[in-house]
C-alpha cells in the first residue's frame, strides 16, 4: 500500500476507513426523528406550538417563550380519518417544540362542550404520538379575536379574502400569546385550562 502522508508527515486515512457506525450523544436518531426530548438549545428549550383544533381545520401555530412572540403557520386537514400526521410529523421534527398548547373550547361561563371533549382527545394523541410536554389553554373568544386580527391584516392589505381559511392558524397564534401571558419568563408555565 503507497504512503498516504501529506507534506506535513501526518497520516492520512483512506475514505471510510476506521469510521464506526455509533451516533454521537448530539446526533439526532436517524430513524425516524423525533420531535421530542433530545439535544437541548436554546431555540428548542424557548419553542411552543400552538393548536386550534376543528373538526375539519386544525390551526397551527409557532412561539417563543423567550420573546414571547406567537406567529401562525398553516392549517392542517382534519377529518374523517383523523388529523394529516404525516404534515403534524414534518411540523415537529422541523420546529422541535419543548412543549405543544391545544386550545380547550368551552363556553362563556366556562363549561365544556362536545368539541372540548374532541380537543382533549387531539391533545391526548398528540402527547402520546410525540412525548413533548402537552398543556390544554382556554381559547374562548380567539375566534373573534382571530376574526379582529384578520379584517385589520385585510384594511393594511396584508391578506385578502381568499386567505381566510388561515383563521384557523391565527387563532392557534392567540392561543400561544393567551398561554405565554400567564407563563413566566421563558415561558414554562402550567397554562392548563
């Protein structure tokens, strides 16, 4: 075999040779990844994603404790079948939230309804799928809020009409910012409705 050393002396090895197949402690599993616990930053540690669950939209959105700033995302299909998991898995593994919030739709004098009780079971899967810290938020009067926040994008033009579909993610937004505003600095509070 010829002398693989470069101009200094130091030895050089062939590609792959003495590569072990034995991830680092800080590498992501590679099958698949999971939005879970797992190598701790800042961004991570400080994220918050946000849901506004319907029986056929599911509104998602992103925030930050450390800010405290809350933005929509998207919306995702829910229905028959169930939430689109595939979008809700690609969602996780790129935002790698510390803790996911799902809106609780109860009434004006705080009692709960049959879309409270398909909340509390979207938010049970999505703790079970995931393994990430789950807190149930009191979302009455997001919609209208949402609504609110929506018509001022519109007069600033902002969004249009064909865009209000997106409700949906701005009411998972005031979810998040309705949770931060009772959680303390850093934004781990108990925020359970």
């Amino acid at each position: 075999m010829p002398d693989m050393r470069d101009k200094t002396g130091a030895g050089r090895q062939r590609p792959g040779a003495g590569k072990r197949n034995i991830a680092k402690q800080d590498d992501p599993p590679s099958d698949p990844p999971s939005p879970g616990p797992g190598p701790a930053s800042t961004n991570r540690i400080n994220t918050v994603m946000g849901f506004d669950y319907g029986a056929r939209r599911i509104g998602v959105a992103v925030g930050n404790g450390l800010t405290r700033n809350a933005r929509a995302l998207e919306v995702i299909a829910n229905g028959g079948h169930g939430p689109d998991w595939r979008r809700l898995d690609l969602l996780l593994r790129e935002w790698r939230p510390a803790a996911l919030l799902v809106g609780l739709p109860l009434t004006m004098d705080g009692t709960e309804q049959p879309t409270s009780i398909a909340a509390r079971a979207f938010a049970a899967a999505l703790s079970e799928r995931y393994g990430v810290a789950m807190h149930l938020v009191d979302e009455r009067l997001s919609s209208h809020e949402a609504a609110r926040r929506f018509a001022d994008r519109r007069a600033r033009g902002e969004s249009r009409r064909k865009h209000a579909q997106t409700l949906d993610a701005v009411a998972a937004e005031i979810i998040i910012e309705t949770w931060l505003s009772a959680a303390p600095p850093g934004g781990s509070a108990d925020g359970a409705a």
